[in-house]
C-alpha cells in the first residue's frame, strides 16, 4: 500500500509533523469548511454503490436529547455521505451491520456518546467501513463503549479504512472473540487515545497496514456514573485471545505509547499468554516504528525501527464534516487543524521593547520535543523572521492538534509541540512567570533571537535584573534538594506508591533510566499522579508500570513511604536504591549517633529499614505461653520495651518460634505479619509504627 505522505517521501518524514504541507492541507481543510452545512442535499441512505471520492451534499440527522437514533444495514446495504449530529443531552446513535456486500461510507459522528450502546459501530459478515469519523468518543467516567465492535458471530471478511477513532472507554476497535471465525483487514486508520486498547485482532489471516496508534495522554476513564470502579489501560495493539498457531500481520504501521504519552498501562504491543484463557495468537511486526514496550512471547519483529512518523494516513477524516463529504485518496489531512488567523502581525505590537519574542527551536533529531509557558500579558503565535540553525521555519500554531494559547483566571498559558529541526513563536507582552521545556537535549528556548535558560526568560522579562548573591531558583541549599524515583520491572501492572515529606515536592524527570530502558517521570499518569499540600505537609503519589518509573524532587525529609507492590516496584533516593524505611531515615538529616544504641527508655533503636515491632508480653502470667509467627519481610529478635533475648528462641527465614515465661519477647520487623498463634495467657502487642 503507497503512504505518499510517509515512507515513500522521505524529505517530509524528516521534517515530522511540521514541514511546508501543511499549507496545502489548511486550503483544502478551508474549502470544506466553507461547504460547512449549507451544501445539504437529498439524504444519501438510501441502498447503492459508491465510491470514497469527496462530495460536496450529505445528510445531517439531529438525534434529539435523550433518543437513541440506530440504523441497521444487511445484505448489499449502503450507508454513506451522513454526518450524526448526537450533540443534544443523552443523545446516543449506533448503526449495525451484518451479511454479505454492505458499506459504510463518509460517515461522521459529531459528538459524545452518551453510554446507551456497547460500540458505536457493530459489524459482522464480508463488507466495508471507510472514511468514519469516531473522534469524539465518550465522556470519561460513563461507562465503558467502544469505537468499532465485530462479534463472535463475524463470519467473511472485513474491510476497515481510513476511520479515525480516538477516545473511547473499552477498544478502539475490537475484534478479538475467542471463536470469531471471520477475518479483519485495517487500513490507513488513526487511533488515539483508546482505553484497554486501540486496536485487538486475533484470527489468523488478518491484517493492520499503514495505520497510526498514538496515546497523548488524553485516555478517558472507564467506569460507571456512580464510580464503583475506574480504570485507565493504554495498549497500542493486543489481541487477548485466539491462539499461537493463529497469525495477525502489522505492516508499515506507526505506534507511539509510551510512559511519557500515556495514562495508565503503558505498552505498545503485546501478545502472550492469557492468564484465563491460554496461548494468545501471534502479532507479526513488518516494517513498523514503534515507540514503547514490546512484549510477549507470541509477538515477531522484522525490522521494526523506534521513530513513528505519527502523520495521520492521507484519506482520513479528522471531523465529522470532513468525514461525511468524503475525504478523498489524495488528500492528506497531516493531523493538525487549521490555523484560520494568517495576521500574526496585525498590528498589536504595543510600545516598542513591551513585546517580545518567544521561540522554541530543536534539533534535527527531535520528535514531538513539548513546552509550555505561563505570562501575565497578552500571548499570540507568531512567526519569526529568522530561520533555525538547521534552516527549519520557526512558527507558533501550526500544529494545532498540541499548540495553544489560553487566557485562564488573568494569566496566559501556552504550549505544543515541535520538532525534526522546526521550531515555534509567540508573542508575549509581560512577563513570562514560568516555563518548561520536555526534552532539553533537544530543544532550547530563545528570547528576541537569544538563546538562554528558562529561569533566564523569566528573570529577563520580569524587568528586574537577577541577584548574583542568590542563583540557586527553587533548589533551596545544596544538599536539600533530592530526587526520588518509583521505579519498576518490565511486567509491573499498576504499580501505586504514596509519601509524605514535610517539604516542597514537584514532580521531576531523572537523568538516568530504569534498567530495563524507560524513563523515570513524574506526573504522566494525570488519573493517578498528584503531588498535594496538606496542613504543613506535602502528600505525593502515583501509579506506574512496565519498567518505567516516576520521580519527583523533595526539599525537606520523607516521614512516610508506602510501595503497593514491593516486589515488582522499588524506591530510589539521588539514584540510589533504598528501602522506604531508608529513604525516610536519609532524609531525616541526622546521622545515627553509633555510639548510642538505645533510647532514653533503655530500648535499642530498631536496624535500619525495620520499624515494625512485636511483642509478647508473660510478665504477668503464671504458666509459660509459647507462640508462633512469620512476616513477610524480615525479622530479628530485640530488647524493645526491655525485653529478653532468650536462646530458645528459634527464628527461621521469616518464621519465629518461641516461649515466655515470666518474660518479655520482642522483634523488629519489616512486612506484614501472615500468622500468629499463641499457646498461653499473653499477650501480644503489634506496632506498626514503633519507631
């Protein structure tokens, strides 16, 4: 299949999503929308052959709040040139199809589904769904639906092309039945953004081409109204069932789900074993770029490279209008909207010096490089009059689907996305409060021509000049600052994570990445990650996953540190793996006095790392009394609360044996405790937080 707007045009794919064709799509997005809802002629539902060439008439059905408009298609039905305007109130809409030769053709869907139907689109048998608009998707938090859904009772083949859907609580597409017996062909789709996954195939014989799967961080929640559960997954492309011997070939498609881009479950492609329902079938990987985790034993590569060019395929609608007049083959819609302001210099300069330019230059090599800047003046994008050094254009707008300007509660916020030697512009007139920039290595920032730092942008827009006696920004003194990451193994699933410190905490990137190669990141699971002040103190957690990590800066020590799944999750301090009990005693800032092993009580401190104490108390009992424990961590006997250490007892890996009589036992631990027995009148006294 020819994808003239990727592989087969290499001087644009170096250029990324920004290169001079963007003009061309801005006329035609332009041309379409001056069609907009005037052009309207006689419905085009009826029965009849078709082709996917762009049409300046179709039909717009109203459904009414509250109604559920569904239209069914059977043996050699058409549906075509329809735009489903589900804008109103509890308005919903589903169409269904099933049998032999039927279509659906230019069909768009404006508007969020309202949760009446388990997919938008239902369809089983031999026909074709293309050029449909699915990118509205539905509200986080209703329930979960789907994009597209093929039956187990799917029988033929099917055809789904150039359809974009983003957005949606349960599959993009889904047609992974255990005993469907029909095959699945995708071609030239763009899916975004999909819970559970974009895109799940599993009989043998079928195929994906030229597709595009990107997760932008945008994944709605699944769950019901009521929120008796919620649950963010980002997969790219899964299966979920069939079996090894069946084979699902991916051919020149472009994914993009990473931890640094997604919400929840981070993994691009996956296939292996199902832990109810056995072997999965095997994903065959041909000449694809895949940025994230690969992982399965029934996934094959054959030259897969790690660049996606996330350019949405030529032909694809990206609105419900595009979509019901048809986008032609030939025409590319190149994922960015158009930018309908050509008048960036209209004359609102302000006094001369008020103004200043802002720009966002990068390296040939950088891909979808991110920023964002908060002023307290006007911002607007603009285009600068000089080049990057790589000889790329430097304007603001351009990628509409990342760049913005937004006026919120009396300050600007601005921000996007560029790249592969381009760069972006703005105009600012006051002062620039904040900045951020992603990917430093590749990307810098430049104020009217200069390159400099973002504290420097600050400091020189504020219009005070900085203070050489204080360079140090928000680090506090040296040594105060630290970094913690959460990091864990390739196979970790939601791995959640909590603490507390009684200083600032923000979340942070490390320099460095885990050992299986991802990155540590705070903050890119926006459902789970937070980082709060409450009453004097800073209270931060998250979730992550498949070998990725998170990581936040601390200026002030840890009280507190939770892990939910220890054995696939560790803590690191300034890149140094501790345990939490460790974290927290290294931020203390008090070294402990070697010489002093016990407290003023007479009670020795517990060894580092264990916090937990147990004690069994027969001081006041006649008959000795003999017990039995264990832990799921470690364990060691103690002179906690002036205890004995008596040398019948027997500690055993994690398992504790002994006898009081008359006595006191105690033990410092870690974990928790799975099993206490006690033969005997004393008593045992658990604490969870005895030091």
């Amino acid at each position: 299949m020819v994808r003239p707007d990727r592989k087969h045009n290499q001087d644009d794919m170096n250029k990324g999503t920004r290169n001079t064709g963007n003009r061309d799509i801005l006329n035609r997005r332009s041309y379409l929308s001056a069609i907009g809802t005037s052009a309207l002629a006689a419905s085009a539902l009826a029965a009849g052959a078709g082709s996917a060439a762009a049409s300046e008439d179709y039909e717009i059905i109203e459904v009414g709040r509250g109604q559920n408009w569904v239209h069914s298609l059977g043996d050699g039905e058409t549906l075509e040139n329809v735009l489903i305007d589900i804008t109103a109130e509890g308005a919903d809409a589903q169409i269904r199809a099933s049998g032999d030769d039927w279509t659906i053709r230019n069909v768009g869907f404006r508007g969020q589904a309202a949760g009446t139907n388990v997919n938008r689109i239902t369809a089983a048998g031999s026909g074709t769904i293309e050029c449909v608009y699915l990118g509205d998707g539905i509200r986080s938090g209703v329930t979960r639906n789907g994009g597209i859904g093929v039956p187990r009772s799917h029988r033929g083949a099917m055809t789904i092309k150039n359809c974009y859907i983003a957005e949606w609580t349960d599959n993009g597409i889904y047609a992974s039945e255990r005993d469907v017996r029909g095959t699945l062909h995708v071609e030239d789709c763009y899916l975004r953004d999909n819970n559970v996954t974009s895109l799940r195939m599993c009989r043998d014989g079928s195929t994906i081409e030229g597709c595009v799967i990107e997760n932008t961080g945008n994944v709605p929640v699944a769950g019901p109204s009521d929120g008796s559960y919620a649950s963010v997954m980002s997969r790219g492309i899964w299966t979920g069932y069939g079996n090894a011997d069946w084979e699902v070939d991916i051919v020149d498609t472009h994914i993009a789900v990473n931890s640094s881009n997604t919400n929840g479950n981070s993994i691009a492609v996956i296939s292996s074993q199902h832990g109810t329902w056995g072997d999965q079938s095997t994903l065959n990987l041909v000449d694809c770029e895949v940025d994230g985790t690969i992982t399965g034993e029934y996934v094959t590569q054959q030259n897969v490279g790690d660049d996606p060019d996330l350019t949405i395929p030529s032909g694809t609608p990206t609105s419900a209008e595009e979509a019901a007049s048809g986008v032609s083959d030939d025409d590319s819609s190149g994922g960015s909207n158009p930018d309908e302001s050509d008048d960036a210099d209209d004359g609102e300069e302000g006094e001369e010096g008020n103004e200043r330019l802002l720009a966002f230059v990068t390296e040939p090599d950088a891909r979808f490089a991110s920023y964002e800047f908060v002023a307290e003046g006007p911002v607007e994008f603009a285009e600068a009059d000089y080049e990057t050094p790589s000889g790329g254009t430097i304007e603001g707008g351009t990628f509409t689907a990342e760049d913005y300007v937004e006026e919120r509660d009396d300050e600007w916020h601005a921000g996007g996305v560029t790249g592969g030697g381009q760069g972006d512009a703005f105009t600012v007139r006051g002062p620039v409060t904040a900045l951020e920039i992603d990917q430093p290595d590749v990307m810098w920032v430049e104020l009217d021509g200069e390159r400099m730092s973002p504290e420097e942008v600050v400091e020189k827009t504020s219009g005070e000049e900085p203070d050489d006696s204080d360079d140090d920004g928000e680090e506090g003194e040296e040594g105060n600052e630290r970094l913690l990451a959460f990091v864990t193994e390739p196979d970790a699933r939601f791995a959640g994570y909590e603490f507390v410190a009684e200083g600032p905490v923000e979340f942070a990137e490390a320099d460095y990445e885990t050992p299986s190669g991802g990155t540590i990141r705070g903050g890119t699971f926006v459902a789970e990650d937070y980082v709060e002040e409450r009453d004097g103190e800073w209270h931060a957690g998250g979730v992550t996953g498949g070998g990725q990590g998170d990581a936040f800066t601390v200026r002030g020590p840890v009280t507190a540190l939770e892990i939910d799944q220890p054995d696939v999750m560790w803590v690191e301090l300034d890149g140094e793996r501790m345990s939490p009990e460790e974290v927290v005693e290294n931020t203390a800032g008090e070294e402990p006095d070697e010489d002093e092993d016990q407290d003023e009580d007479g009670s020795e401190e517990p060894p580092a790392g264990l916090t937990k104490a147990i004690v069994v108390d027969g001081t006041d009992v006649d008959e000795p009394s003999s017990y039995t424990f264990s832990v799921t961590g470690d364990v060691v006997p103690s002179t906690y609360r002036d205890a004995t250490i008596d040398d019948d007892t027997e500690v055993d890996g994690t398992t504790v044996t002994g006898t009081v009589d008359g006595n006191r036992d105690a033990y410092w631990f870690n974990g928790d405790v799975i099993g206490f027995s006690v033969a005997g009148d004393a008593t045992v006294d658990i604490e969870y937080d005895a030091r």
